[in-house]
C-alpha cells in the first residue's frame, strides 16, 4: 500500500514539474515577443540624407512593412507553440486519466480505438450444401457481425442455393451476379468454361465489394472451405501488417503443404511466413489492389494471372504453418485436382492463437529478410535419404540443396511436397525455399547460394 501511494506521489510530482516547465516555457515566449514588439514600435534609425518627403514616406512604409513581417512570424512561432503546448497537455490528461482508471482497476471503461470492418465475400454458384456447411462454420466461429460482415455473392442463379443462404435472414447479406449470360470461350478451351465464368463473377463481386460498399479490404472464400476457430483473428492481426509493408499484397489462411506429416501441428500453430507464392483459398486483399488488378481482370483463370511476375511484382503474401482453413470441395471446375493427394489432407488447425496479442512485426521485410536467410544459411547441409532415414537430432534445422527444377521435383515427390510450379515459383517458396515440418525436424528444401532467382520456365 505504502508503495502504491509513492509512486502516485511520484507521478503527481512528474506531472506538476512538467506543468511548471511548460507554463514557464510559455512566459518567456510571451515576454520574448513583448520585448520584440517594444523594439520595432520605439526603434528611429537615423535619416541624415531624407530631406524630401517621398523618402521620409518611403522609409516609413519599409519600416511598417518589416512590422508587420516580424509581427506575422511572431504570430506563427506562437501560434505553433501553442498548439504542441495544447498536444502536450492533452496527452499528459490522456495518460493521467489512463493510470487513474489503472489504479481504480476501471481499464474496461478505457475506450478502445475503432475497430477495422473487414468483410468476408463468400463466392457461390449451385452447391446448396456446401454453402451452408461453409456459413455455418464462419457463422460459428465469427466474433461480431458489425466488425465481419458476411456477403455472399451468388453466380449461377440456381433457387435451392439463393433460398438457403437466404434462410439465415439478416445473419449474411446476398447479392446476386446480374449476368447470367453465355460466356464466349475459344474453341479449345470448351471444357474449361467454368473458369471463364469464375473470373467474370470475382470481377463483379470485388467491384461491389470496393465500389458499391466501399470496404477498405476483404477476406475472400468459396463455397467449399472449413474455417479454423481463429480464422477471424487471424486475419484481424495480420491486417495490420499488411497494411504496414508495401511488400506484401496479401495475406492467406491456406498452407498448401499443410498436411499434418508436414507441419509442426504440437508447437507450430502460432508460426507465421512470408511467401512469394499467392495461396489463395482463404485470403484478404485491399481496395488497394483491386484499383491496381480490377482494370486489368483476366477472362479465366484469375489465380494463376495473379501468380504472374507482372502482378506480383516482387510482393509477397503471409500464409501460416498450420493452415486455417480446408477445402472439402472434391467436385468443382477443376474436376478434384489435387484433392486426394494433397487437398483432402490439409491438417485445419484446431488451437486458438491470440494473434491480436502478439507482436507480429517480425513478417515485415526489412525484419523477416535477414533472420530467415540467416536461419536458412546455418542450416546443416543433409542429404534426402538422410532426411528419410529419421537419424538426424532433434532440436535442429536441415537444409537439402537443390541445383535443378528435376532435384526439386524428385525431392517434394519423395516427402510428399507439393511439386509443381506457377511462374516458376514452388508452393509456398519464399527467396526459392520451401520451409517444411518433418520427422520432427525443421527441413528448408533450397536452391544453391548461387540461385538468379525464379526462372519462369519451370511449371
């Protein structure tokens, strides 16, 4: 009790020192000026040589003119002192507020700064029970309405779907894609019409997203995904950051080497990456981007566009190593791609993590760059077979070299990484390294110190 009452003792001294220093900051100014103005006023310099009046006049005139010049920069110096006085001030109040609340045990009643609104834009067409298994679980999971409003845009006009996204009443908004008319698609890509119609609906419905509604960024998901329980914190955190680094254009919820062989499920849900390969399945974009991307839409398939070096630009995304959401979505345009192999094994992170209270700065470039390339840099050299072989300790990070896009192929293939490529860039590849969880060691699959960067022809 003794100490509690010292330290606001001390704190009120503090407080009343600076008070004092201010206000004597503020006399002295105030005399300085008085003193300036007495001097102009009552100053004569002597005129032997003005003997007619135009000069008596025309000296008069330059000595009101310099007056007034003093008087105006007098005025500004004081005026913006006033100003920083009035700043200073305000925030002293602002802090001693705060630590009489702190000290009352009021912080609750401490208003909180306003929240950032970021919509979810759920994409749908003609799956009615896929999208009320997805809504279900973003309704499930999601914090407040007011912070994550949820619309879901309907291509298609299929009935059964439009009447059960509507059935959760004020829940979710729907808005409905207006064109509803063939799509002109060349002769040899008949069969990948779906993919025509995909990317005119995502062009329509982030255009009302950011033209209609306004919203300063969005979280993108279809029809097929699960979300994790902090799906929404997850993306509330990272916002922020991606906000922050001119570097990043994106930020996914999907790890597509996410299966559970290859992540640290135990002590890796917290674990956050940069990538310079666009994940998608799960993602938040800013309006931003869509002024820089929307005038220049594809036709067809959008994402792998997006993946181009034109478009990304040297920016990267945040994925994170256990994914927050799965895609449950084996029937769709792409005719389940993928699915048995890698999709359907997606390991959907089921721990909590308070992103909102961490500090998750680390992912801006300028801190991320130097420690990842050091972590990877110092990772002991094994070979495949070793790494297989299960004898390496624990505790450490290995690093397998690869020289040619036929050494990473042969590699992912082995350890049941995604193999392919987009623009030459590998799943989840950041500066060519593919970072992975396996056998409980830490593996960085990396090109040679001598790499030139990504070499487009590898797909």
């Amino acid at each position: 009790m003794i100490c509690c009452e010292m330290l606001n003792r001390k704190k009120c001294y503090e407080f009343l020192n600076m008070r004092k220093k201010q206000l004597l900051l503020l006399k002295l100014g105030i005399v300085a000026w008085l003193l300036v103005v007495y001097v102009l006023f009552t100053y004569q310099p002597s005129t032997p040589h003005l003997t007619q009046d135009g000069d008596k006049a025309q000296s008069l005139t330059h000595q009101v003119d310099k007056l007034e010049s003093e008087l105006r920069k007098q005025s500004d110096f004081y005026n913006s002192l006033v100003e920083r006085l009035r700043s200073l001030q305000k925030q002293q109040e602002e802090q001693k507020s705060r630590e009489e609340a702190e000290d009352l045990g009021l912080q609750d009643l401490i208003p909180e700064p306003p929240i950032q609104v970021l919509p979810v834009l759920l994409i749908a067409c003609n799956r009615e029970s896929a999208v009320r298994r997805s809504l279900d679980l973003l309704l499930k999971y999601r914090p407040n309405q007011e912070q994550f409003p949820i619309i879901v845009s309907q291509d298609c006009g299929h009935k059964p779907t439009r009447d059960a996204i509507m059935s959760y009443g004020d829940k979710v908004q729907l808005i409905q894609q207006p064109d509803l008319s063939d799509i002109d698609v060349p002769v040899k890509e008949k069969k990948f019409k779906g993919y025509f119609l995909i990317a005119r609906h995502y062009r329509w419905a982030l255009n009302q997203i950011f033209q209609k509604f306004s919203y300063e960024a969005v979280i993108i998901v279809e029809d097929d995904l699960d979300v994790a329980p902090d799906f929404y914190e997850y993306f509330s955190a990272t916002y922020q950051i991606l906000r922050a680094d001119p570097t990043l254009w994106c930020v996914s919820a999907w790890n597509d080497n996410g299966k559970p062989n290859l992540v640290d499920i135990k002590n890796g849900s917290s674990i956050l990456y940069r990538t310079d390969f666009f994940p998608g399945l799960g993602w938040m974009m800013t309006k931003e981007l869509w002024d820089e991307l929307g005038p220049k839409w594809p036709r067809s398939y959008w994402d792998d566009w997006v993946r181009a070096p034109e478009q990304r630009n040297n920016r990267a995304c945040i994925r994170p190593e256990v994914s927050r959401t799965r895609t449950f979505g084996k029937k769709g345009v792409s005719n389940g791609l993928f699915y048995e192999k890698y999709l359907k094994q997606i390991h959907l992170n089921e721990v909590f993590v308070p992103f909102t209270k961490l500090n998750l700065t680390y992912l801006i470039k300028d801190h991320y760059d130097p420690v990842f390339d050091r972590e990877v840099q110092n990772s002991q050299v094994v070979s495949l077979s070793e790494v297989k072989s299960d004898r390496l300790s624990q505790g450490n990070s290995y690093k397998i070299v690869y020289h040619t896009k036929d050494i990473f192929k042969r590699t992912t293939k082995a350890l049941g990484l995604m193999d392919d490529f987009k623009a030459g860039v590998p799943r989840t590849g950041y500066h060519g390294v593919v970072s992975f969880f396996y056998g409980g060691r830490r593996i960085y699959l990396a090109p040679s110190n001598n790499w030139q960067g990504y070499n487009p022809s590898w797909s």
